[in-house]
C-alpha cells in the first residue's frame, strides 16, 4: 500500500525525469527526502506507468485473482484437515490391492508416506491387519464365485508349486485366464487333487503334467461322478486327461541341449589336441602318439556331431507332429501324429532320451488331438466339408500373417477355397464359424497355468508367509482386474469367462456381503 502522498511521488518521479541541473538536489531541500529516496520513488513511478501501458492486469482484476487464489487455498487446506476421514477406506483398498499385487508390508507402507502426510502414515502392524481382514473376506467371496464359474469351465490346466516344501494346488482355465483353484497342501497326492477337481461338475477335460498324484485325482473324481448319479441316469461323461504338451518339449528340448554341449565340449578337446600336435612337431618330438590321439578325439566329435543333427531333425519332427497342423495345413489325426512321434522316436539313441520316448509313447499326449476332432465331428457331421472348412480356416490364418506378393496368392487360394465350401453346402458360413470357434480355443499345452505360476512365485519372494488366505486374496484380485494388453485387453479374467459381476470394481465385490453376492449372481 502507498504510505506517501502521489503528488510527492510523481514530484520526485518529475525532477529525475526532468534532467535539469540541480534539479534532484531542490527537490531533495523541498521535500526533505534523500537523494536516494528521490531516485527510488522515481524509478517505481516509471516502472508503474510502464506496466499500465503494457496492456497487463488491471489493479481489479488483480486484486479478483487474489480473492480466488485465497478461497481456492482455505478449500485445499480443509480438504487436507479432512483426510483423516476420507482416506481410511482408500488406505485400506491401496494396502489390500499392493498385497495382492504382491507387494510385501514394508513398501507398502513406503507407498502410503509417499501421498500421505507423516501423522496419518499407518504402521506395519496396521497395514498387516487390513490386509489380513481383507484376505479373510475373500474367502466367501470367492466361494460364491466359484459356484457361479462352475457352468463354465470344461477344461482346465492343473499344476502344483511349491511354498517352503508345501504344495499349492493351481487349477487355471485356459482360454480367459481365470484362476480358479489354488490350495495349499496338505500333499500332492490323488485323494487332495480329487477334491479340488470335484468342485468342477461339469469339468470335461484337465492338462496337466505327468504327476502321479494329478492322475489318481482324475480317477478320484471320476469314481466320485459315478457314485453321484441316479440309478436310472445315463452314465456321466469321464474327464479326460491330456499330457502337457509344453513339459514333453521342455524335455525333448534339454536333452537336445545338453547333446549339443557335448559336441561343443568334444570340438573344443579336438582342437586343444591339434595345438599339442603342432607344438610337438615344432619341438622335434615323435608326433605319432599325438597325432592319434588328435584322430581319435576329431572322429569323436564327427560321431557327436551326427548324432546331434539327426536328433535336432527328430526333435523338429516331433515339434510339428504335436502341433494341429502338418506343412501341407492338413490337421494332424492321431494315427498320422502318432506314426510321426515313433518315426522321431527311432532316430533318438541313448539312455539320455528314455524319458522323452516314454512321454511321446504316452497315449495321453495326443489327447488334444483327440478332443478336437471329436468336437468338430459334432459341429460339422459332413467329412468332406468339415475338411475344407479347416482347411479354410488354416489358409485365413496363414494369409494374414503374410505380407507381399504371397499375400495376394494366398487370397486367391482363400477365394477358391469358399468357392469349393459353397459348392458343398451353400450354408456353409455357419459352419465355419463353428469350427473357427473350436480350431481358437483350442489348447494342448498348460501354458495358461505356468504364466500364473510365475507370478505367484514372483509374490512369494516377497513375502514371509503366504497363507490360504492370503492365496484367496490374490485371486480375487487376479480374476477381477482387466488385462492392459494382449488378445484379452479390456477385459477381465471372469468377463472372458462368461460371469457378469454386480460391479467390476474388486475393492467393491469385496465389501459385499456374500449372501447377498449370490443373490444377485442368481437373478442374473
């Protein structure tokens, strides 16, 4: 605020401007002020005239601008007095969330000062107990879901982990991604995998490894369906049980790789004893003795070499055979698949392959096979269309994964190929959109189930203990969260998978009471 009157101000401002001689120094006697203060007020004056011809804010809007400033600093300050309030449940959700994301109670608490001022920052032991209230919730959430999955799920990828020597039992479907079982302990024995498997009624087939515990379970639960049926009912369909795919490759893959390390390692002892030949012949010694053991160790390692081409050929063989589909885009049949698998198996010599021949003359690693051409008999009953519908569906496919000049010919094939459908059954788009569904969804490997295994194994390391509930917790929030990228983005695990929730909020679904849940799940 001006504590000086204006006319001394613009006086002051005058006689600096002025430029006369003696000026400053009559008006310093005048007024009384120093020769100092004359100069201050005037370069103020100019500065004030200045900013007014600049076109700027006037002194109204000014003096608005601050009043709004002011209102909006009293709301924020209120705001920031109520958080205590509002955040208790937020502070719940963001501690339940990063648990189940698998975040460990420390960086919890690390992310919580990070937004909140020090005196609400909750400590460890309070953060345990929200968690742990949540996890408990989950539980009969989690059991009403489950039964509202049950029409759903016709196959499943089964494995176990492990947890401080204890097994988690993991039960994942394959085509949404939904993690539907996962028990810890007590064992990995049949009658502990019955169980969980019949929890599934209308389950129709499981991928699982080769574990002997996960066969007996399948066998358990078959037992317990025919014990369940009525007297008069037809006999229910069994589950079925298919050999993972990706364990058999994995295997068939190491041993390749540990040949191929043995041909390195022989290649390097060649060469090592070529050096010692020439270093004798240098030297003057005999080289003879030398010499043949160089010749022994190169015929070694050409013998190793061979050996290794002829396996890297069979394992490629075997990689095709179970495959869907053969160079030529002919779906693999289980004779024809089979009949490759054992023309692989003969060119695999030693000891080393006992185990991969064992798992390729498994009659359960070509049950995908099976599985698929029974689905397409019954969605297509006419042989010779259902071929050129499969057909169809390999050339679409192959087409758009190529680019160029080859792109244009396989339209062409393409255009041919409806062609031929049409002739067969003018209907025959409808029937392609059958076996377009089935050739999609597809599985013959327990790849789904080995992705979420990696993740829990990745929230394992960071926590301690990793309780059922816990497991539940995790679940909940693994089944309701929407994938950001991929063929499933935007969607959420129970959303691919047919289920349509109340609310696709996690934190929500949690608070529910789970009768109530169930309800609403029926009346859908």
């Amino acid at each position: 605020m001006l504590t000086l009157p204006v006319d001394e101000w613009i006086g002051n401002a005058a006689a600096v401007v002025s430029g006369a001689w003696g000026a400053v120094t009559r008006r310093a006697e005048q007024s009384g002020y120093s020769r100092t203060a004359i100069y201050q007020h005037a370069e103020r004056v100019v500065q004030a005239v200045a900013s007014e011809q600049a076109g700027g804010m006037s002194s109204e809007d000014l003096w608005a601008e601050n009043e709004r400033l002011k209102a909006e600093n009293e709301a924020l300050w209120q705001a920031w007095s109520e958080v205590e309030d509002l955040s208790e449940s937020k502070r719940r959700e963001l501690a339940s969330a990063g648990s189940a994301m698998g975040l460990s109670l420390t960086q919890i608490v690390i992310l919580l000062a990070i937004v909140l001022p020090s005196r609400l920052v909750p400590s460890r032991a309070t953060v345990g107990r929200w968690v742990q209230q949540s996890a408990e919730q989950s539980r009969g959430i989690l059991e009403v879901l489950d039964r509202a999955c049950q029409r759903w799920v016709l196959v499943w990828c089964l494995d176990e982990i492990f947890f401080h020597r204890e097994p988690i039992l993991m039960g994942v479907e394959p085509i949404s991604l939904a993690w539907l079982a996962a028990q810890r302990g007590p064992d990995r024995r049949g009658e502990s995998w019955g169980k969980v498997i019949e929890a599934w009624p209308n389950l129709e087939h499981v991928i699982a490894d080769g574990g002997q515990g996960l066969e007996r379970g399948v066998k358990l639960a078959n037992a317990t369906r025919r014990q369940a049926q009525e007297p008069e009912a037809e006999p229910p369909a069994p589950i079925t049980m298919g050999l993972d795919v990706f364990h058999t490759q994995r295997e068939v893959e190491r041993v390749l790789q540990r040949l191929w390390n043995r041909v390195e390692r022989q290649i390097e002892s060649a060469v090592k004893a070529d050096a010692k030949l020439e270093q004798a012949k240098r030297r003057g010694q005999d080289p003879r003795g030398v010499a043949g053991h160089a010749g022994r160790a190169w015929r070694k390692a050409e013998r190793l070499f061979d050996e290794a081409v002829q396996a890297q050929e069979a394992v490629e063989q075997i990689t095709e055979a179970l495959g869907w589909f053969d160079a030529s885009g002919h779906l693999y049949g289980r004779e024809r698949a089979q009949a490759q698998l054992d023309e692989a198996g003969r060119k695999l010599q030693g000891e080393s392959w006992s185990k991969a021949k064992r798992m390729l003359k498994d009659a359960r690693t070509l049950s995908h096979v099976d599985r698929l051409h029974e689905q397409l008999r019954s969605a297509v009953p006419e042989p010779m269309l259902r071929e050129a519908l499969i057909h169809l569906w390999y050339l679409s496919r192959l087409m758009r994964q190529t680019e160029g000049e080859d792109r244009v010919r396989l339209q062409e094939v393409v255009v041919l190929e409806q062609v031929f459908c049409g002739r067969l059954c003018p209907d025959w788009r409808e029937g392609y959109m059958k076996v377009d569904e089935l050739l999609r969804q597809a599985v013959r490997a327990s790849s789904a189930v080995e992705g979420v295994n990696s993740v829990v194994r990745m929230h394992q390391g960071r926590h301690r203990q990793v309780s059922q509930e816990m497991l539940d917790l995790k679940r909940l929030y693994w089944n309701c969260r929407v994938f950001r990228e991929g063929k499933r983005k935007g969607r959420s695990p129970y959303e691919l998978l047919g289920l349509k929730l109340p609310t696709s909020d996690w934190w929500q679904l949690l608070q529910m009471d789970p009768k109530e849940l169930e309800q609403e799940l029926l009346t859908q």
